[in-house]
C-alpha cells in the first residue's frame, strides 16, 4: 500500500487499512523525538518537539500553523501503531520563532544537522526516481535547475531572462549571411 496513504488531513476520519509508516526514533536531553520522511519532507511528532521546546503542543497549539505544515500521520512506534500530529521541518521552525526562547537555537542547530540530515542520509539511494534541484550560477544572474531523468530542466518563465544575455540578431540578418557565401 502506498505511503502517500498514510496521511490525511486533520478533518478527515483515519482509515484503519493504511500502513503506519516506520519513524527514526531521536534523543536529545533524554526526551525522545520520532521523526520520519514522508514525501521526501521531514516531519516530527509535535508531542515530543513540545517536549523538547518545554510547552504542551497538542492540535490546537498547531493551528498556528499553515495546513501544509502539521498533518495526522499513522506511524509505528514504541512498537505499535498510533495516529500522531506531525509537524514539517518549516511547520517546527515556525513554532521556535512564535514561541522565541535563546534556547532553542541549539534545539534547531540540532534539529537542522543532525536529525534532518540522519534522516535524509539513511534514505536509500535514488537514482532518477526523484527530481532534484541545483544553482546555476551566471555573471548576471541565477537560474534554478530540475534534474530529472539525466537530464537539465529549465523553468518556462526563465527563458525570457537566458535569451535577454544572448546577443541579439535577426533572423533577417542570419539569413542573409547563409546568402552571401
């Protein structure tokens, strides 16, 4: 059965068919944290970021957030299934910023190059499955790129800038010099 299953919205009833997914269970001051990617995104069970920020952040603390950010997810952990509220990587650093305290820069240092970059590092290797985005860099500009299937992908609302650095010529002027030779 498909991951992409395993979500829903927070309105929406849970189905009991769908498979939790597996989370990478995190310690830090002792308190536990379940992560997991979903979708390529981190997400992180919002009771145990509450535990580590030292606030209670149940589904009405999360509506703080944008719908995109929180979301109920099936996960497997302390070895059975349980519905938890889940928060993105963006969804938790919006919540540190709302609720600013000097202690949480090393709770998102930590967050940032420890536990994200575990998770995205334990994933199994893609290749071509996934796109995936790089800078290129000009003298003039910068130009974002998809890679995907070996090749490069260049956004339609770009073009116009790539043919502004071109030298301009008509085709009148191309055509007559295919004529002269």
């Amino acid at each position: 059965m498909s991951t992409q299953l395993a979500s829903r919205n927070l309105s929406t009833p849970m189905n009991d068919e769908w498979e939790p997914l597996a989370s990478t269970l995190f310690t830090r001051h002792e308190i536990h944290l379940h992560a997991l990617l979903f979708e390529n995104q981190a997400w992180f069970c919002a009771r145990d970021i509450g535990r580590l920020m030292g606030k209670y952040l149940d589904e009405r603390m999360s509506r703080k957030l944008d719908t995109d950010q929180r979301r109920m997810l099936l996960v497997h952990a302390h070895g059975a299934a349980e519905e938890r509220l889940m928060l993105s990587e963006s969804g938790v650093y919006a919540l540190l910023v709302y609720h600013y305290c000097p202690e949480y820069r090393s709770l998102r240092e930590w967050l940032t190059h420890q536990v994200v970059a575990a998770l995205r590092d334990a994933r199994p290797a893609q290749t071509g499955e996934r796109p995936t985005l790089s800078v290129l860099d000009w003298p003039q500009m910068q130009l974002s790129l998809l890679h995907w299937q070996n090749e490069p992908w260049i956004r339609m609302r770009d073009m116009p800038c790539i043919l502004l650095t071109q030298p301009q010529t008509s085709w009148w002027r191309k055509a007559s010099r295919l004529f002269l030779f």
